[in-house]
C-alpha cells in the first residue's frame, strides 16, 4: 500500500480543506452578527450612505469581473487540458486582444467615476434638492493633542477637553490590576464627549496642536486630517441622537490607541439645555481661577488633572519612564521654588513631548496640579500653588 497516492490528490484535500475553512468563518461572523460584520457599516448619514452605496457599485463590478476572469481562466485550464491533446497556440502578439484588454477597463473606470464624483461633491458642501448650497448652521473646532481632543463651539464661548476615560485609562495601565472585559466601551469612551444637535448641518474644523492626528466617526461616513498650522473642513448632518464612537485614524505616537472619539447627538431642545449648562460650568471655572484654594481642595482636584493630564508620560507613581519622560517624584525642579516648574507646565518645553498645558487647562487645573506634585510620593515642598501665581507667570 502507498502512503500518499500522489500529490495531487493531497493538494485536493488542501483546497477542500479551505473551502471549508473560509465557509466556517463566515458563517461564525454571521451568526456573531454586527461585531464581526464582514461588510463595511452603513453609517448613519445621508453622506454615509452615499459611501456605502458607491462602494456596493464597486464591489459588485469587482465580483462580476473576477468571476468572468477566473471563469475563463477555470474553463481553459479544465477544456484545453494536455491529456485531452490539446496543443497551446504560439502566437506573442494579439493587436485586438490589446485593444480590448484596454478599452474595456477605461469604460469601467468611467462608469465608476459617475457616482465617485457625485460622492466627492457631497463631501465637500451638502446641497437640497435641487442641488442649491446649504448652509451651516454651527461650528466646532476640532483640535488634535497628544492624546486627547479639544472641541470648540466657536461663537459659543464653550471649550473643553475630551480625554480616554478614566477607567479605561486605569485598566490599560501595565501592572493594573482591572480586568479589560470588566470595562464597558474599554478603550472607545471618553470622560467628556463631543455633543452636537440632531438634524443640524455642523461645519467641523480641524486642526492640530502637535502631530497629525485624524478624526474618523465611521458612522458619519468620512475622516479627516488635523494638521498642525493647517485648517481642514468637513460637514455632517445627524439623523439620529445617538451615541456614536470613533477613534483617531493617524499614528500620533505612544498612546495613538487612547485617543478615541465620542460624539453624543442630542434632540435640538435637549442640545440647548446643555449647552447653557456648559456656559454656566465655563463661568464657574473663571471663577475657580479667581479664588484662593485650600490645600486639601488643590490636592483633591491635582491628583484628578494629574491622572487625566500627566500620568500618561510622568506616571501615576511619579516615577516616569525615564529617559523619554522624567520622574516628577524626587525630581529637583519640583522640590525648588515654584517659577521654573510653572513655566515649564504652562508654556512646555519647546521640541520635547512637554506640551504647553497653559492653553489645555484653567489656572486652577495647573496649580492643583503642581501642587499635588509638589507634595505627593518622596516630594514634600508643603507649599500651595495658587491660581493667582500661575496668573503672574502667564503675563
Ligand atoms: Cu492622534
């Protein structure tokens, strides 16, 4: 008896072997529906789908070409096979064979540019019925930082920071000791999402304050640079409230995978009330930069800015990862006089990863901060830095 019959058949059951393996997985994403969907998703905008519209059309012209292509190739090989004695032709050169070859990918390339033009038009400026400009409503400016966003309602008076979650932040640590699985949306949450009312065409600028970073909201249909010293532009127009997650599509460096977006769309009433809100939180805040704070108030509030602001580079240990970012924690800046360290934190160190927080927090947020540095792990300074000091150091 033969072991092995002859290689053919081996290489048989090898293809069968994959047919079948490619037949499992799917069905497995099928049945696991959504999460491992194997298409693209629709998205929510009209804008999303005129995406996906245009990219089913592609897709099913590359199906129907693959499977002529491989249909005649299959059908050679099997009908003008040598054991049944057929002699190949020994022709080199085919004139109309060339122009055929080249014509008909031309046409197609054509009937493609119809509806991927219609698609690039819709991107850049949304338009009704009958194909008259529409205006925008509001903007936000979109700013890129390592890593975390920073939206601005412009006319608005409203800003702020969007930032990983805490609790995300704290299960990504090396060493913590929280179970990813136990965190819900692990990795794609932030602590303050970007909110936007429904059925209102938002102009969305962006820009950067250090690296290129990219903005990607699948759901909306397109992603979009941040550049530093350079403003991009893009629209949307929700249909639906919702919660709608993305993430930052640029590798920005370190923590490019902690930078997530969050957009929360809201019913038009409901956006108001919150956006009143938000312009009493930013009047109280002024007012916070205007007080002398207690000690233990700065210490509480430092170590939350530290946490969410810091301890990515310098560690919530104090430690660093040196050479790349110092320890904070016996480190000789901290334990002097405060000048240097405040002018370190608010206008950063040119060239390094130090960026300069004086434009990213309020004074009260800085000096908490320094503060809690100054008097937490190994560093006892025992001093308060106050808002009024960083104050001094900004003029
Ligand atoms: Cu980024």
């Amino acid at each position: 008896m033969k072991k092995i019959t002859n290689g053919s058949s081996n290489r048989f059951k090898n293809v069968l072997f994959l047919i079948f393996a490619t037949v499992f997985s799917n069905a497995v994403f099928a049945i696991n529906g959504e999460k491992y969907a194997m298409n693209l998703p629709k998205g929510v905008t009209e804008f999303s789908n005129t995406v996906y519209g245009l990219h089913m059309i592609v897709l099913w012209i590359c199906i129907i070409i693959g499977v002529l292509v491989f249909g005649a190739m299959f059908y050679s090989i099997f009908a003008h096979r040598k054991s049944k004695g057929v002699k190949a032709a020994q022709f080199t050169h085919s004139t109309t064979a060339e122009i055929i070859w080249t014509v008909i990918p031309i046409l197609i390339l054509v009937v493609i540019a119809f509806p991927a033009t219609e698609a690039l038009i819709k991107m850049e400026a949304p338009s009704d019925a009958d194909g008259n400009r529409v205006e925008m409503e509001m903007t936000v400016k979109v700013t890129g930082y390592q890593w975390k966003w920073k939206y601005d309602y412009l006319g608005e008076d409203v800003s702020f920071m969007s930032s990983l979650s805490e609790k995300s932040n704290e299960a990504r640590q090396l060493n913590s000791n929280i179970d990813p699985e136990s965190v819900e949306n692990y990795l794609l949450d932030v602590d303050k999402p970007l909110v936007i009312p429904v059925n209102t065409n938002i102009r969305i600028l962006l820009t950067s304050n250090d690296v290129i970073h990219s903005w990607w909201v699948p759901s909306f249909g397109w992603k979009r640079d941040a550049i530093p010293g350079y403003v991009n532009e893009a629209w949307t127009n929700v249909p639906e409230v919702g919660i709608y997650r993305g993430q930052c599509a640029e590798l920005c460096g370190k923590d490019h995978g902690f930078m997530p977006v969050v957009v929360e769309v809201k019913s038009k009433a409901d956006y108001a009330i919150w956006l009143t809100e938000q312009k009493e939180l930013a009047a109280k805040a002024k007012d916070k930069d205007n007080i002398e704070w207690t000690k233990e108030d700065l210490m509480s509030q430092g170590k939350k800015v530290y946490n969410s602001s810091c301890a990515t580079c310098h560690q919530a240990s104090g430690k660093g990862l040196p050479p790349a970012f110092p320890a904070l924690d016996g480190n000789e800046l901290v334990n002097a006089a405060m000048e240097e360290q405040i002018k370190t934190v608010v206008f950063g160190r040119e060239g390094t990863a130090m960026s300069a927080f004086g434009s990213m927090l309020s004074d009260s947020d800085i000096a908490a901060a320094i503060t809690y540095t100054r008097n937490s792990w190994s560093n006892t300074v025992k001093d308060t830095v106050q808002p009024a000091d960083i104050k001094k150091v900004k003029e």
